[in-house]
C-alpha cells in the first residue's frame, strides 16, 4: 500500500509530461497542417540563417551594401528621387548619412578591398568594427556616392526605411542601425515569400518554391541591406501565385487576388528586368480570380499601372547612366555609353549576339556557382557541399511535383517566351548601363539575377515534361521526399555559414 502510494506522484509527472508533450505534438501539427509544412519550414530555415547572416556578416559587406543603405537612408528621409551631388570624377548621385555611419563605412570599404587572402581573415581589425559600431548618431551628416541605387525607386527600400525610422525612435549606434535596417528586409522577406508558400499549402508545388527561396543566395541577401530583398520577394509572390492560378487552374483567395494585383504594380519598380514577370498576371482567368463582367478587367489595369510606374520611373532614373562607369576601374571611366550601345544594337544585332554568344561561353560556370551563392563584397563562394545538396533538392522537389494539365499551349508558350524575354532583359540591360563600349563580353551578368525567374521557369519545364519521381509500388513520394529536401536544404546553408565564418572572421 505504501509502496503503491509513493509511486502515484512519478507517474502522474510521467502521465503529466506525456500529456503535455502531446499537446505540443497536436499543437504543431495543427500549425503544420493550416499553414503547410514548407511554409513552417521556410519561415524557420530563412528566419534563422537569415538572423545568422545579418548578425555575422561584417556592416556593408553585402552585395553593394554600402550604396544600397544610402539610398535606403535617403528614402527613409523623405528623398524619393535622386539627387546629384558634386564629385571631381563626373556625373554623380547619392545623398547624406550621418557621419558616424559613413566613418563605419569608409573602415569596411577599405578592409574588404584589401584584405590580406588566404589563410589570413577577411576581417583585419575586428575591434575597429566594434569600436566603430558603437559610435552614437549624431546631426552631424556626411553626403556619400551611391549613383548605382539612386537609379532605383524607393519601393525595394521601404522595408529597409522602416528599420532606420526605428532605430531613429530608440536612439541606435551606428552598428545598431545598420543591423536593424537588416533586419526589416529580412521580416519583409519572411512575411511576403512565407505568404507565398502558404498559398501553395495544398500542392507539392509549394517544395520547388521552397527550395528556390531557401537558396544560400537567397537568404544571405535577405540577412543583409538590399533591393534584391523585397524583389525577390515580391517575385517569387506573383510567381507561387502565377503557378497556383495559371498552371494548377485552382481558385485564388480573396487576398491572393489582392496579393497579385499589388504586385503586378509594385514588382516593375523594384527592378525593370522583371517587368514582363508582373506581366504574365493578365493570364490568370478571371474567374480563377473571383472577378466578373467588368471587374474582369482589373488585373490588366493593375498591369497597365506597373508598366506605366515603370516607364516612368525609367525616365526619372535615365540621368543617372551617365555617372555609373565609375564604379568600373579608372581607366574604364567614362567608356559606358547608353546611346551608343543601343545604336549597335540596333545597327549591328548580329554583333551584339556574337558578343552575348562569347559572354555565355566565358563566364556560364561563374554563373551557375552564384546561382547559388556569392556572398557580398567577400566575393566568398558557397560550398561544392551546398551546391550539391541544392541540386538533390532541386531534383527532387521538381520531380514531385503535380503533373499540370493547363495551361493551354498557346498560354504556355507565352509565359515560355516571356521568361527567354527576360533573360534576356537582364543582358540587354547590364550591356547598355555597364558595360563599356567595345568590350569584349557583357559585364556585370551575375547568377543571382535569375533567382526572380526560376520558379515559372521550372513551371514551363513541368507543364511540357510528364517524367515524375514515384515512390514504390508506383506511389507518389510522401514525407521522405519532404524531409529530403528540408535536409539538403539545411545542410547548404549550415556548410555556407561555416565557410563564410572562417573566410571572413578566422
């Protein structure tokens, strides 16, 4: 009796802890089950090596990084367009920072630019950084050369705009402040892309969307301060949403079809190479959209307000070509000619082919590696081991895909020649406004332009390849194909931070 007695307290904590311990299972399955499980597992792989990256990375080592948080600075103050500023070289853009910050820039810009190689790290001085970093923001102000991003709208850089205002509000350092503005484009990113998988839940589709927003390249660029955040957010949005109502013919919610229609408005003036993406949502049925008699016609007037906030924002921005040759060598200096390659292009397209033809031959394995990743201004390439396990995602999630029976061929083939299109818009574009006349390939091409693009891409591709991958007894793949490529996933970018941390800190 005495014996039973005290055994009674063990097991009821025993009984206790499995009940709750079922609870917490049930609880996550039902997140799991109403969000979808690539949602849940985006959010947690993007949002913490995402944290990783912001955290880690050394302020303004990221792709242009320094360029694109003074334009973001400019628009957080109220500068939506840009401004000319006085410089001996030339024609220039850019705008003031506060002066602590461009000190912390100035440090990094010079320590990226000559750090010592291999096996020394990246980073000389870590106590500067920090030292630097701790530096209150002050009214003083120092104007900053950022004629690159001053040809961008200030969309892309809302969120980024955010992070200041807040640091503003609690009085940040400059280290502070720069990570803050990173980490609103990271949430931007998490938020817009997680609402994206989320509206693919119900269909296989959504691990191929997963694994393209998980890329290495991907997540770093949402760790640190840049436009290509939120547009490739946005575009991997219209994208998911292209899919689900075009190639999967299923019904678009009411704030999906919001969701589409705002970014057909929004994506043309995040970059102009994905202009014709935000296009294609003329190509949803209306019906799929809930929209009737003339509400029908509202997707082409979104459509119709994205090209025109396009073009006229081009013709805001157009002045700024003149000054971006001086981000190329000084002898290169004033060897970019918009006009001038336009005219070629027109007079002698079969020059131009030549050149792009011999372009693709030198640089494609460059390319592809960036695909994947390229870390910031550390130009520190992901891991063969990243590159490998993305691929096996990659095969995987596209081989489990739904077979698609729509659309028709005719639509297919427009969203197939849509996307040549704008491919070949990115080499168009990088042809006229950086590369030199004359020269020998196109310049300034690099793999991670094509990230916006890979999803309908591969929706092409499935719509025209029946071949899946089937499970035994001719079954279709279940959760051993979903933990596959959450664990390929997971190993690419767990084998890129530590190659990054070793590079850039030792």
């Amino acid at each position: 009796m005495t014996a039973d007695t005290e055994t009674r307290p063990a097991d009821t904590e025993r009984a206790a802890g499995r009940k709750a311990l079922s609870g917490t299972a049930r609880a996550g399955r039902a997140v799991i089950h109403r969000a979808g499980p690539a949602t849940v597992a985006f959010v947690l792989l993007a949002g913490v090596f995402g944290l990783v990256f912001a955290v880690m990375s050394p302020p303004f080592w990221g792709h242009d990084e320094l360029t694109q948080f003074g334009r973001a600075y400019q628009v957080s103050q109220g500068g939506l367009t840009p401004t000319e500023i006085e410089d001996g070289r030339g024609v220039a853009y850019g705008g003031e920072v506060p002066a602590a910050v461009e000190a912390l820039m100035g440090f990094a810009l010079d320590d990226y630019t000559h750090n010592p190689g291999e096996p020394f790290p990246h980073v000389a001085e870590p106590g500067t950084y920090q030292r630097l970093s701790d530096a209150p923001i002050t009214d003083d102000r120092k104007t900053v050369w950022f004629t690159n991003t001053a040809a961008y709208s200030a969309v892309p850089y809302l969120p980024s705009a955010v992070g200041i205002w807040f640091a503003d509000l609690i009085d940040a350092d400059a280290g502070t402040l720069v990570r803050l503005t990173r980490l609103a484009g990271l949430a931007a990113y998490l938020l817009v892309v997680g609402f994206a998988l989320w509206s693919l839940r119900a269909h296989r589709i959504q691990w191929l969307a997963f694994t393209v927003a998980v890329l290495p390249i991907a997540v770093f660029q949402a760790g640190t301060i840049t436009a290509d955040t939120l547009t490739n957010a946005l575009a991997l949005l219209v994208s998911a949403l292209l899919v689900k109502g075009l190639f999967l013919g299923d019904r678009l919610g009411r704030t999906e079809t919001v969701a589409v229609m705002a970014t057909a408005i929004l994506l043309p003036l995040c970059k102009p190479t994905y202009v014709l993406l935000a296009m294609l949502v003329v190509l949803i049925p209306a019906e799929r959209m809930g929209l009737t008699a003339w509400r029908r016609w509202i997707t082409w007037a979104c459509a119709g307000l994205g090209a025109l906030g396009f073009a006229v924002w081009m013709k805001i921005a157009a002045p700024t070509g003149e000054g971006t040759s001086l981000m190329r060598p000084q002898h290169q200096w004033y060897t970019v000619d918009t006009g001038e390659q336009l005219t070629g292009i027109l007079t002698d397209p079969f020059g131009f082919l030549r050149t792009f033809w011999e372009s693709i031959l030198r640089r494609d394995h460059e390319w592809f590696t960036e695909f994947f990743g390229e870390l910031g201004f550390a130009y520190i390439n992901v891991p063969a081991t990243a590159i490998v396990t993305c691929l096996l995602a990659f095969a995987v999630s596209v081989g489990t895909a739904e077979r698609f029976s729509r659309p028709d061929f005719r639509r297919t083939l427009i969203v197939a020649l849509t996307m040549a299109a704008s491919v070949a818009m990115i080499y168009v574009t990088l042809y006229m406004s950086f590369t030199p006349v004359g020269y020998y390939i196109i310049d300034g091409v690099q793999g991670r332009y094509f990230i916006p693009l890979a999803i309908v891409a591969f929706a092409v591709l499935l719509r025209w390849m029946p071949f899946r991958l089937r499970g035994p007894g001719d079954r279709e793949p279940g959760r051993g194909a979903e933990l596959t490529i959450i664990a390929a996933t997971t190993i690419a970018l767990i084998t890129t931070v530590a190659k990054y941390h070793i590079y850039v800190w030792g």
